[in-house]
C-alpha cells in the first residue's frame, strides 16, 4: 500500500510540474539567463535554453528574390531566402541609362522634348507673345532648357526679341521667371536684319497633375514679316 501510495504521489508532483511549465509564460526558467530562449538541440536530446545569434538565424535573411526559407524554389513559385545577415545602404546608386534613350515613364532621367525645324516656323504678330511648340509634363520635378530662332523676312525692321518657357500659353511672365528669359532690345533698325537664336535658360518646373510647358517667342518689329521656331527639352530630377 505504501508503495502504491508512493507511486501516486510521484505522479501528482509531476503533473504540478507539468501545469507549471505550460503555456510558454510559465517554463521553469531554472538555468536559463536573461535574453536566452528555448533552442532545439537536435532529435536525439530535449529542447534546452540557450542563446540565439545571428548564426542562429542563418537562412532567414532575404535575397533579391524574396520568400519563406532557404531551401525554397523561385521556379516553383516559391520565394527563396539567403544566408547571410541582412545590410543597410546608408549612400543608395541610382543607376543611370546606358542605351542611349531618356529613361521610362516616371523615372529619374524620363525626357520630353520638342523641336521646331525653320521650315515650320510659327508666324509672329508684333509685339505678341506666341507659342512656338509645347511638351506634356506629368507629375514631378523637371528642368527645362531650349532655345528660339527668330527668322525676319527681307524687309523686316526689328526693335526687340524676346523668349523664354511658361506654362501659360502665349503670356509673357514677370521676370526673371524662374531663370528663362532672355530679350535683345534696342536692335538696329536694319531691314532684313537680326535673325537671332537665342538661348531662353533653365527653369524647374515643379507640377502635381499634367501639365503642358510652352516655348515662347516674343517680337517687335515692322514693315513684314517675322516668324520663330526652336527647341525644348524638360528632364525628370524627381
């Protein structure tokens, strides 16, 4: 009796112990110190506390491709993990194209441009700003630069030209506009005289919705005709 006595009590102190270490809140932390967690040591042996390093966690760390473990397949359309530790780039390299092309739609280096060739020069009423070609811009930062010529017929007096970048079409801006303005005045009264190209500068234009960006030619003059054509390019910086 003593001994089945004996055998009961054994049992009852071992359930105590097993309700004592159950949920995980509750594991007997004898032996075990502070930051340390439950590590297996493999089939053949019981789970001991111990200390997870870096080493620990080789596998977890994530490649190019992504996913849930070391010994996953991308072509299995599993994502595939690395071993390592992962890395932090405090200076990123934004890489540039190299074939030649302005980069794609919404990227840094994404270009608009347009170029009006003198046989398609648009015609000038004096002292009348015109648009002479636009580009389309989307949402971001830009840097717009271009240049306008100024084509007098033969007997054309000129006084003034003028040209600069809006995004107001056919309206001269307050200067300095930005950086994009440019204008000759007080020309010689010379007949057929002062067929210019002038450079208009560099603005930064800064949209939230797309928005068309004009290149503008402005002129005072007499007696005939004048007309202007040119260039502008704008380049994505954000």
């Amino acid at each position: 009796m003593k001994k089945l006595f004996g055998i009961f009590l054994a049992l009852i102190s071992a359930a105590a112990f097993g309700a004592t270490t159950v949920p995980v809140q509750l594991l007997n932390p004898t032996g075990s110190s502070s930051g340390q967690a439950i590590v297996s040591t493999g089939a053949s042996s019981a789970p001991a506390w111990g200390n997870v390093s870096a080493a620990t966690l080789t596998g977890l760390v994530p490649t190019a491709n992504g996913g849930l473990g070391a010994n996953n397949s991308a072509a299995n359309g599993i994502p595939v993990f690395s071993s390592g530790v992962a890395t932090v780039t405090t200076t990123p390299t934004i890489a540039g194209v190299t074939n030649g092309a302005c980069a794609s739609v919404g990227n840094v280096g994404e270009c608009k441009n347009s170029n009006v060739p003198s046989g398609s020069a648009v015609p000038l009423v004096t002292n009348t700003a015109k648009d002479v070609t636009s580009v389309t811009l989307t949402a971001g930062n830009w840097l717009c630069y271009g240049n306008v010529f100024f084509n007098p017929g033969a007997t054309t007096v000129t006084s003034a030209e003028v040209g600069f970048i809006t995004n107001t079409s056919a309206t001269i801006p307050t200067t300095p506009n930005g950086g994009s303005y440019v204008a000759l005045g007080n020309l010689p009264n010379t007949a057929g005289g002062n067929s210019d190209a002038l450079p208009v500068g560099v603005i930064m234009e800064n949209v939230t919705t797309t928005t068309n960006i004009y290149l503008d030619a402005y002129a005072t003059f007499t007696t005939s005709t004048m007309a202007a054509y040119g260039y502008i390019n704008c380049i994505r910086i954000h």
